[in-house]
C-alpha cells in the first residue's frame, strides 16, 4: 500500500507557540511615598514572579544595578578601618590590605558628603602607609594621590604620620601640581544641581574642574533627586559630561521601584519608562499606578511598554480601595498583561480607545463608567502607540472571514502542490506503459495508478473545499463591520516530495 500522509491545517494564535516570555520589569509611577500605591506594587510583582514561567527583574535586582546599597553601615565600616590599623601596628599588612579593599568597595556605595568622604580619605591614607610598609611604592603613590587630586592643600596629622611618610606625601603633592590637568565640564538637566566627586562636593553645575586624568565617581543632585551613581574618565584636554537629572532624579529605587511625578504627564512617565527599561537591558517594562478620578472609584492600573519600540502594548486595570488588593483581580491583571487576555471579569478595559478611569464621572445604576460598554473579557489586542491607551477589539464575523479566507488559500495552495506531485506520478507511469496500457505484472506501475486516482480525489476535495472557504469567508468579510487593525493572518505550505502541509497562523 502507498505511503500516505495526513494533511493538516493548523490554526493558531500566538501564545500558543511557546515562546519564551520576554524579560520585564515592574516599576510604579505616581506619589512614591504612597503606602497604598507600594503595597500594591509589591503585590502585583510577587503575583508575577510567582509564576515559573515568566522572567521578571526583581526589586533587589533593579536598586543592585541602579542605586547600589553598602552592606555596612558608617559606623561598622569605621570599626572595620580601625581593625585594619590594628593589623598595620602588628605588621599584619596582607590582612590590613584586604580589610581596607573590602571597606573601600563599601564606602563608594554610601551616599555622597562629609561623612563618606572623610571615611573614604582615612581609608587611602592607610592602604598608603601599609603599602608602603610591604615595599609596595606604587600603590602606596596611588593611595595617597586618591586624596590629594582632589584635595591638593591636604595635609597630613604629624601626631599619626611619621616625618618619611609626610615628606614622600609632599613630594606627590609638588608632583601633581605640575601635572596637565583635564577640564572636566559637568551640566545638568536641573541648573545648580550639587556635584560630587568621590564624595567630596565640588562645586555646583554647570562648572568646570580642572583635575588630573583618572577614574572618578560622579554623583549629581538637587533636593531629592539624586543621578545614578557613575565612574567617568577624566582623559584628554577636555571632558564634557551631561547628566539628565530630570530623568534619573525621578527614579526611586527603595522600598519599591518608582517614577516619580509630579506634573502629571503620562507621556513623560511612560517615556522615562521606556529609557529605564533600555537602561537595564529588559524587553517589557509595566507602569502600574493608582488613578483617582475626580469621582467615582479608584482604580489599579497597569501599562505594558515595548522598550526596543518605544510602544504601548496594553492597559488594563481593577477597582480597587485600601491597601490590599484582591487576590483573584491580582491574578487577573497579571493573565491580562502577560497574554491580552484575561477569564476574569475583574480587569476591564474599554473597546472605544479610553480606560475607565478617563471616563466622566457619571456612573450607571451599576457603577460603571458610561460609554460603549466594558469589554470585560479584556481585548488582546494590540494597541497602535505610546498616544493609544485601550486595546482595540476585532468584531467575531471579520474574525471568522479572515479564518476561512485563510484556509481557503491554504487549500487552494495545498491543491498546487498536489498537482505538482501528481505530475510527476504521471511522468514515470508513462515511461513504463506499453502501446498505452499497464501491464497486469507491472506493480510499480499499479502502485502509480492508484496513487494519481487518490491524488485525483484529494485535489478535487481541496479545490471543492478551498473555493467554498474563500467564498464564505469573502461573503463574512463584506458583511462584517470594518475593524481599524486588521489582525494578522500568514498561511505556510510545505512539501517534502511524498506529500505536503498546509498551515494558517494568526492571532485574533
């Protein structure tokens, strides 16, 4: 018997393809002080990170990569230096060495001014002076050098340094006074915002520092607004730095990762969104926030942003009130902005292009926002841009053409193919005929025989049913109400010689 295959069409959506979920982040946006808003926050995160699936960036990960935190406080990094003296004292240098690198790695976590700074100096001067006791010139140069290339009139305690290691310490300092300096320019988005150098405040921007080429921490701040910590090379003749603190500034990484606004421009948010979200490397980032129109209920909602489009994907949301959302709107949400979809009527979106929460304020008899309804089931559609807000919902009978529109291509498609493979049937039976006929011994030529008359059959059901489907589908597609984004339908046939497929993919 010949070898058959079964032809199959495949109808599918895109989450079914089992894709590997793109990596996100949650950030909130809004007051983020608010109590409300971080407990929320933080519920709406471990509803999403419970979930094997998916790769989320946790908020430890996000103030580890932004905003790094010391594991030490001042007063246990102080204890720590003054137990690396003892070691010096004792001539345990190595073991002084190590507890002065480890504080160091610490102290440049601690927040900007006198207090890190003068923990930061205390810390050079004794890797210098136990450098300098292992025979280790260079590095007990450097040490010393950390201190006085920004603080050139330094000078050195006589009570706690000996005279050798006071001279070898003016010496550098003559030295460095007559080394090139490089102009370091730094402006910020906020005029006269403080500038700091390995924590020592410096000046106020917009300035220009004359300073020896090397390696520095820069932190920029006003008020509340603090720039991301930062190494820069001082190299060159000139060194122009520009520091967005408008945008940095607006970012809180504890106890919960926030955007902070105050204006009341979603643009600019969902704008400082995305660049945050290029900023660590993720696919997705999602806004979530508490919307308090001027009456009616309050809501949680979230925005999912593409970072490489700079888009808006989808928005969604809950009423909600108190601290603690509900578990099962939770969950909802979470379905609602990892898939477009979501089974619970909890998380509403609206199908005329605005969410609720933009809605007047009068209710109906049920407390919902008037207008062309809610679609409750929450559209998985796409929307078109960062300006959109509501995902757009494709009406069922245009869904439908688009269904039998496709597999009617696909079957008329699959008909080609089958023609192709029965001529060629027909190829090699005619070089095996005698005078037109097929002799009664020849199996092979039997074997061709009956599978041109099954191809025969199979090519007559699929133009049949090819043709039917499209003209169903045509006739759906002029009935059906026009939708603004067509969803997208792409059809496959592929053939390997003995037989082919046929596949219809879309998401609807």
């Amino acid at each position: 018997m010949p070898d058959f295959r079964i032809i199959t069409f495949l109808v599918t959506a895109l989450p079914a393809l089992g894709l590997a979920a793109p990596q996100r982040m949650i950030v909130a946006s809004g007051d983020c002080k608010d109590a409300e808003l971080g407990s929320q926050a933080n519920a709406f995160l471990g509803a999403l990170v419970s979930r094997p699936e998916q790769d989320v960036l946790s908020a430890e990960g996000f103030s580890e990569r932004l905003f790094p935190q010391p594991s030490k406080s001042y007063e246990d990094l102080q204890r720590q230096l003054d137990t690396a003296q003892d070691h010096f004292y004792e001539n345990r240098n190595a073991k002084a060495a190590q507890l002065v690198d480890e504080a160091l790695q610490q102290i440049n976590r601690l927040p900007v001014g006198e207090a890190r700074r003068k923990l930061f100096v205390s810390a050079q001067l004794l890797h210098g002076i136990n450098y300098r006791a292992m025979s280790r010139q260079k590095e007990s140069d450097t040490a010393f050098r950390n201190v006085l290339r920004l603080q050139p009139t330094y000078a050195l305690d006589p009570d706690y340094f000996a005279p050798s290691v006071r001279q070898g310490f003016e010496k550098l300092r003559r030295e460095m006074n007559q080394t090139r300096k490089v102009k370091l320019s730094i402006r910020s988005t906020l005029p006269t915002s403080d500038v700091y150098l390995d924590g020592l405040k410096v000046g106020q921007s917009p300035m220009t520092l004359d300073v020896p080429a090397g390696t520095y921490d820069l932190t920029v701040m006003k008020g509340d607004a603090i720039s991301f910590p930062r190494q820069v090379q001082a190299q060159g003749v000139d060194t122009p730095l520009l520091v967005d603190l408008a945008y940095e500034g607006s970012i809180i990484a504890t106890p919960f990762p926030c955007l902070t606004t105050t204006d009341g421009s979603d643009e600019r948010t969902l704008s400082h969104a995305v660049r945050l979200g290029g900023t660590l490397g993720v696919e997705e980032v999602i806004v979530v926030r508490l919307e308090r129109p001027s009456s009616g209920p309050k809501w949680f909602a979230a925005t999912v942003l593409n970072v490489e489009g700079g888009q808006k994907l989808r928005e969604g949301g809950f009423k909600t009130q108190g601290l603690d959302a509900p578990a099962e709107a939770l969950s909802a949400l979470v379905d609602f902005v990892t898939t477009g979809r979501s089974p619970s009527n909890l998380v509403v979106m609206n199908s005329n292009g605005r969410a609720p929460w933009e809605q007047p304020s009068t209710t109906d008899k049920n407390g919902a926002p008037p207008g062309n309804g809610l679609d409750v089931s929450a559209p998985d559609r796409l929307t078109k841009g960062v300006t959109g807000t509501a995902s757009q919902s494709t009406p069922g009978l245009r869904v439908a053409s688009y269904v039998l529109l496709g597999t009617g291509v696909a079957a008329l498609g699959g008909a080609g193919v089958v023609r192709l493979l029965a001529q060629k049937d027909v190829n090699d039976l005619e070089k095996r005929l005698e005078n037109g006929r097929i002799r009664s011994t020849d199996r092979e030529s039997l074997r061709l025989r009956d599978s041109l008359v099954q191809k025969n059959n199979l090519l007559t059901g699929l133009l049949v049913g090819g043709g039917a489907a499209a003209a169903t589908g045509a006739v759906l597609f002029l009935l059906s109400p026009s939708a603004e984004v067509p969803p997208p339908v792409s059809v496959g046939v592929a053939t390997d010689g003995d037989g082919f497929s046929a596949s219809l993919s879309g998401t609807f």
